[in-house]
C-alpha cells in the first residue's frame, strides 16, 4: 500500500477520485432518473424526507472524523510513524462501529417519529429501509480515511464503483417490481429503491474489509512508540468534531429546510395549485441536478486535504500553496460552467431526463434556474471548507455554516409562507445561503493563506468563458428546436436539440478555455500523462 501511495500525487488521487465518481454519477443516473420516473414528485419527496434524515445522522459519522484519520495518517505516514498508524486505524474503527450501530437504532426504531416530524408518516417505510446503511456507511468512512491517509484513493474509487452498481441492479428493479407489478404504491415503492442502496453499502463494505485484510502491512515495526489510544481518539475527536460540526450543521440545515418548507406549504395549501408533497418533490428533481457538479467537488477535497497536510508536516508552504492554487482553478474551471449550462437549459434537461413526468418536468424548470446559479456557490462552499480544514482554521466554516443557515431559515419561512412565491422560495433561500457562506470562507482563505490567492485571476475568465458558453447553448437550442421540432414531432425532437445544445456548449467552452489560457501546466502535471497533455494543449 505505501508504495502505491508514493506513486499517487494531489491531482493524481483527485483524477483517480474523479474518474470514480464519473462513472458513479453516470451509473447513478441511470438508477435515479428511471427511479424518479417510476416514483412521481410525491413519491420522490418520500425519498428526498428519507434521504434528508439519513444524511444528518451518516454526516456526524462520516464527515469530519474520516477526514481527522486521513489527516492523522498522512502526517504520520508522511514523517515515517508506522507503528502510529497502524494503531490509530485499531482505535479508530472501535469508535465508528459506535457511532454507526447507533446511528442505525435511531433510525430504524424513530422511523415513525421522524416522518411525522415533516408530516410524511408515508416516508416511514424508506427512512426504515436506509437504517442499516448508516453502520455500514461509517465503517466504510473510517477505512477509507485510512488508506487516503496514505495517498491511496484506488480503494475509494472501486468501493464508490462498487457501490452504485449494486444501487442500480438492486433498488431499480425492487422499485418497479413494488409499483407496476404488485402495485404497492410509491410509498413502498421508495422504500425499495432505497433498500438497494443499503445492499451496495453491504457488499461495498464487504470489498473494502477483504481489501485491508489483504493489503494488511507484513513489514516488520518501525522504531516509533505510538501514543496510547486514549491521546489518539483525542487527537481524531480535536480534529474531526470541528469538521463533523460544520459538515453536520449544512445536512442538519437540509433536513430542518425541508421540515420548514414541507410545514410552510402546509400552512398554505389551500391556496396552493398542487399538494405540498408534490411541489416539494418537484423541487426535488431539480435538487439532484444541482447535487451533480458539487460531487466532483468532493474528490478534489479529499485528496486536497492530505497532501497539504503532508506538506504542512515537511514545512512546505510553498508546495502547500501550489496544491491549494491549482484546487481553487480546477472547481472554478468546473463550477461556473456547470451552474450556467444548468440555468440557460433547465427546462430542455428537465424533459429529457423525466419524460414519464412532464408536468412535474415543466413545473420544475424556473426552480432549477436558480438552483443552478446556486451550483456555483455550493462547490466553492466545499472546496473553501477542505483549504480552511486543511491550514487547521476547522472552526472557522462552522461559524460560516451558521451565518448561511440563519439566512436560508428566515427567508424559507417568509418567502416560501407567501402564496404568490410558494416553492419557489426553497431555490431562492438556498441560494443566497449558499452565497453568504461562498462569500465569507474565500474571505477567511485569502486572510489565512501565506500566499493571498489572486481571485480576480482565478474566476473572472472562468466566469467570462462560461457566459458565452452559455449565450451558446442558448442560441444552439432555439435554432435546433426550430428546425428539429414541427407537427408530430415528439421527444426524441426534443432530446437531439438538447443534445446539441449541450454538445455545442462543451465545445464552445473548452475553445475558450484553451484560447483564454484559462488551465495551466502545472495543474497538469501531477495527473497521469499530465506533462504529455500539457504539451500537446500547448500549456505555460
């Protein structure tokens, strides 16, 4: 394993990450959007409450504390403390299968309790259907923060493979047995999409225990003396509680915005054109999308904060600068593009993807406009978390979490409590929380970063590439959907101008990416074959 970790630089674990979660996210796909097409906006919002719960309580397990045992090994690894690292994973494990085991009671007997708390005693069925996932789940977080301590993000990658291919071949297929054949309702329906992710977490979890025991260290005890595992758990619990409390405080926001919103709309539902479950779940299909481009967020914090943290040990601040540099081009690269393309073409996406729901695809297209603007801020939130954890500043995003949620609470009662503004208050209210929070970490990056990172520099030409990309889709689309559509025309119409509109974006943006300079060398060259293709793009 030690040898493997050598091999794999900051973007060389984020490319491996990456790669991961595209396939994930790809197969993921291919499970959600037939899912949602089977469940409908009421059975979706059944899934989403059920998910919500589920996040805050594998949040507290998997946030903060995997991040503290990859930190933790990375430093000892970096500085050669073998015997320190093999012990922290000893000690370690016994407090995640805690944390998990209860975390899954909670769950599986509060079911009841916790959806009549959104007022969807429905939801039961599914919250019932994830509790085991939350033990596995966390005992997954704590070896993968182990070998990621170590540089190694291959075992993540194939486990997250893993993963969601059981999600698909289990959940999909349950799901439609439950509601076409047997006709239970999408209720039942819900909770047997979500049981196959609590299968795929079994099996996943399964690959990664026969992984560990099989890459176990056989090399003979370094000379270091370990600290007792009491001092180890403080030092995991020092470093993880500040970023599982920040972590936690945005799933526990989630989870209290969807208690708010499904009460406010409830409050109103006579005045409303649909039942609250179903504004609410067409909410929730847009809420998927805007999930997407933060995902890939993920992977860069990941291997972001060991290797800084490794520098940091070495006393490399200069290196430490160029890894946290390379990581703010890469999510602005990323992020701006991502958030505009979903804005200009939320409709045209919306009914390609959830065709068996036209309505609700319809319905669901002005809330995504503004989700997607909202995209943006979200993965700056992530990133500029990982950097302030990464320089030990893990406080600082929980005071950030609080001032965004503080704003996303009061406007979510007043705009969505409003008749004539209803759902669309929800996207509204997330996106100025999720630019409050954007806004003060990228001040506290540039106030606690030894070199001050250049904003302007960074995101205006992203910025400037993606508006034309956009103005691109937008013109693409109107043209094709003229010439494409007609009497008698139908999805598949609609589909190809989508498509196209899509394609011509890509295009667009990475003509103006290379023409721009956007990218550089150096962000390159820690990738596999990164040198080559620097060379061949041309880059400085």
């Amino acid at each position: 394993m030690a040898n493997n970790a050598k091999k794999q630089s900051f973007l060389g674990g984020a490319a491996i990450l990456a790669s991961a979660v595209a396939i994930v996210k790809l197969v993921g796909a291919v499970y959600r959007i037939p899912v949602n097409n089977l469940l409908s906006a009421e059975g979706k919002t059944y899934f989403k409450v059920a998910y919500d719960i589920f996040n805050v309580l594998m949040t507290v397990s998997t946030a903060g504390l995997p991040l503290a045992i990859s930190k933790l090994t990375s430093r000892a690894h970096a500085t050669g403390r073998e015997n320190e690292k093999r012990k922290l994973f000893r000690t370690a494990i016994w407090l995640f299968l805690g944390i998990g085991l209860v975390g899954s009671l909670l769950m599986f007997f509060g079911a009841s309790q916790l959806a009549d708390l959104q007022r969807q005693p429905m939801a039961a069925h599914a919250i019932r259907a994830l509790a085991p996932t939350i033990l596995c789940v966390s005992l997954l977080a704590c070896m993968r923060g182990y070998t990621q301590g170590q540089g190694n993000m291959t075992p993540t990658a194939v486990s997250q493979v893993i993963e969601v291919t059981f999600k698909l071949g289990v959940g999909l297929p349950l799901a439609w047995y439950l509601i076409r054949v047997v006709q239970k309702g999408v209720a039942y329906g819900a909770a047997g999409a979500i049981l196959g992710v609590t299968v795929s977490e079994i099996i996943s979890l399964g690959f990664m225990s026969l992984y560990l025991f099989r890459h176990r260290d056989n090399q003979a005890l370094s000379n270091d003396v370990p600290p007792s595992s009491g001092t180890l758990m403080k030092q995991v619990l020092h470093i993880g509680i500040p970023i599982t409390l920040s972590n936690s405080a945005m799933s526990l926001l989630t989870m209290l915005d969807t208690t708010i919103v499904l009460r406010r709309l409830a409050d109103i539902q006579n005045q409303l054109p649909a039942a609250p479950s179903v504004l609410f779940g067409q909410y929730g299909y847009g809420t998927d999308l805007v999930n997407l481009p933060p995902s890939f967020v993920f992977p860069v914090t990941m291997s972001l904060i060991p290797f800084v943290a490794a520098a940091l040990a070495r006393h490399e601040n200069a290196r430490a600068n160029r890894v946290v540099s390379s990581a703010l081009r890469l999510i602005a690269l990323l992020a701006i593009p991502a958030g505009v393309g979903l804005s200009v073409l939320a409709g045209p996406i919306l009914l390609l993807l959830y065709p068996a729901q036209v309505q609700d695809a319809i319905a669901c297209a002005p809330l995504l406009r503004v989700q997607g603007v909202a995209c943006i801020f979200i993965c700056l939130m992530n990133l500029t978390n990982a950097i302030l954890q990464s320089y030990g500043k893990e406080k600082i995003p929980i005071y950030t979490m609080v001032a965004g949620g503080v704003t996303k609470i009061a406007m979510n009662y007043v705009l969505v409590g409003t008749p004539s503004i209803n759902i669309m208050g929800a996207p509204i209210s997330t996106l100025c929380c999720y630019l409050v929070i954007a806004g003060f970490n990228l001040y506290f990056v540039w106030k606690y970063s030894p070199e001050k990172p250049r904003y302007l520099q960074i995101f205006a030409k992203p910025a400037i590439a993606s508006v034309a990309m956009g103005l691109s889709a937008w013109a693409a689309h109107g043209l094709l959907s003229r010439l494409l559509t007609g009497p008698g025309s139908g999805y598949l119409a609609g589909a190809a101008a989508t498509l196209g509109a899509i394609a011509v974006a890509v295009v667009v943006y990475g003509i103006l990416v290379l023409a721009l300079r956007i990218l550089r060398a150096e962000d390159l060259e820690s990738m596999p074959h990164g040198r080559k293709l620097a060379k061949i793009l041309r880059l400085k």
